[in-house]
C-alpha cells in the first residue's frame, strides 16, 4: 500500500469542506441520541479526551458506509471502568473504502462529497439503534433483576414492578389498540411512573400530561398512538370527545421487532431516573486507515468515535407487553 495514497486521502478527507459534510450529516440526523437526552431517557456523560491508537478490526465492504466497532476497549477515566458496559467502551468507524488507484483522482473527490454526509449520518444512526436495541434486550439492572421486571427493589426496601400486560391498561381491543386503548394505557403509564419514581426520602414532581415519551415498535399501535397525538376530537362508543391528550407526549417509533412481539415503552421525562447512561469519550472525528480485514489496495475512509453504553435505572421506565408466546 503506498504511504502517499494514505496521506493524499487522509489530507483530503480531514479537509475542512469534507470533514464538514460527514460531521453535518452526523449532525442533522432527525431522531438520534441527543432526542433521548433531550427526553431525560438516556444521561449523557462527556468524558471527551485526545485521541489513542488502537489496532481495528473491519468489515469487507464496498460503496454503503456501515459501522464497526474497534477490536480493543478502550482504557478511560477510573470511575467510569467501575461502570458494567453493556455497551462497552470502545472505537467506532463508518467508512467507505477507497481504491488506493483512485486516492489522487477527482472523482474520489466527488464520491467523497456524495458519502461523507451519508457517513455521518450512519454513524449517528448506530448510536441510537444500539442504545434501542439494549432496552428491547432486556439486560440486567443495577438490583440484579431485569430492566423491565415486576420484582424490583427501591434503595429504601419498597418493591415496585415496571413490566406490566398491556391487557391491564388496554381491554378493548389488543391486536389493533382504539384510541380510547392508547389513553388508557397513557393514564396507567403516569400513576404507575410516579408510584416508581416516588420515595420516601424525597419530594418528586407528579408525571402529568406533558411529560411523557413513548415508544413503539409495531404499526398498529403507531396508528393508534398517532392519532392521539394529533387529533383534536377521538371517536368513542358514545360519541366523539375532545382529546385531552393531543400533543402531550413524544413519539418514536423503531421497526426493530418482526413477527408477534408487541410492546410500547413509556419514559418519564427528565425524572431523574434515565433508562440509559451515554458516555462519549471522544467526538467524532475524520480519518483515513488500513487493516487487516480491508481489502488490499483499498483504504478506509469515514469518521470515528469513542463511545460506551451502560443501561440505566428502572424506575423512570415502563414496559406494556402484550406478547405472550407462540
């Protein structure tokens, strides 16, 4: 591989016009990370340092960027190597990989400016998916239970669940949720959000109407969720009613669950109980590199981050699950 092939690309990729349009479209994707932080479900920590050699491991692959992560975790603050990752603490790369042939030609300046945005883009996508993914995976919190687990245990000795049959809040239809469903389930998500965020050793704010953020993973109730949302009037067996619950929570939905599974998440906004703690330990960067498991003759060329992922604290989340097998 020639040493100046790697440099010319490398100059190229970090130069200001397209160092820009990765980080603008890294940026500018609509529903990402920051959307959690913002809702108070993921806890952001920025433990940003210089950068740190690390060998890769990468993909084979060809024109779509895609995200990897690097081979060794990196070392980082004492306190934060405390932390259980589930996430861990390592390097990630969304990159396209450059003919080394073509590394001085202006068309590779003209590719480079079509797919850095899309690389950015990618690379803020992976975030999200993964910190989604680790929710619907259901892992371990800090009492030894599962996340969402109707046996759990407040500090102070009180049990409290946060898994709960969708069945208990909505009776009239489960397959395909009515809006008078949706705000039942609404209704029960807030009283059940308080009695798990409330303490005896402190005050906490009552979860009223606008401070809720849900998410769900199935059509059907996307609709249904939709349409409380924006609606001014619902359709009910005895008429239509105002709707007293337009535009007073946030939705999301993610298509990450095929087949019958069935389950809406609801957060209590800014509770001070995140489901997710989000540590960055390095913004994304440009970088152009070489390894084993890129083709020969090509180089890598895409952005870099550092970042773990620790699941956080139940109590500021619920789960309605109406899946019960076969």
């Amino acid at each position: 591989m020639s040493s100046s092939a790697i440099t010319n690309l490398q100059r190229l990729v970090q130069s200001r016009n397209l160092r820009l349009l990765g980080l603008d479209g890294y940026d500018r994707q609509e529903v990402n990370i920051e959307s959690l932080i913002a809702a108070g479900i993921v806890h952001y920590i920025d433990s940003t340092t210089g950068p740190r050699p690390n060998p890769l491991q990468l993909e084979d692959f060809f024109v779509f960027p895609q995200v990897f992560s690097w081979d060794e975790q990196v070392a980082v603050f004492a306190q934060l190597n405390a932390l259980k990752w589930d996430v861990a603490m390592r390097g990630w790369s969304s990159y396209i990989a450059i003919d080394e042939v073509n590394a001085d030609r202006e068309q590779t300046v003209l590719r480079l400016a079509n797919a850095m945005p899309q690389i950015g883009a990618e690379l803020r996508r992976d975030e999200l998916q993964r910190t989604i993914e680790l929710l619907n995976s259901n892992p371990t919190a800090y009492d030894g239970q599962d996340f969402f687990d109707t046996d759990h245990e407040h500090p102070d000795g009180q049990s409290y669940s946060n898994a709960i049959q969708i069945t208990e809040a909505i009776t009239d239809s489960v397959a395909s949720p009515s809006s008078s469903d949706v705000r039942r389930l609404l209704q029960s998500a807030r009283h059940r959000l308080h009695h798990n965020t409330h303490f005896r050793s402190r005050t906490t704010r009552i979860v009223g109407r606008s401070q809720l953020t849900i998410y769900v993973y199935d059509e059907e109730y996307l609709k249904a969720f939709q349409t409380v949302l924006v609606e001014e009037e619902l359709e009910t067996p005895t008429g239509r009613i105002k709707n007293s619950d337009r535009g007073t929570f946030d939705l999301f939905y993610s298509p990450i669950y095929p087949g019958p599974a069935r389950k809406v998440h609801v957060f209590a906004r800014n509770s001070g109980f995140p489901a997710v703690f989000f540590v960055r330990d390095r913004n994304p960067w440009p970088d152009t590199w070489t390894g084993d498991q890129v083709p020969s003759g090509m180089i890598a060329t895409g952005l870099k981050s550092i970042y773990g992922i620790r699941v956080g604290l139940p109590q500021g989340a619920v789960e309605y699950d109406d899946y019960q097998g076969g």
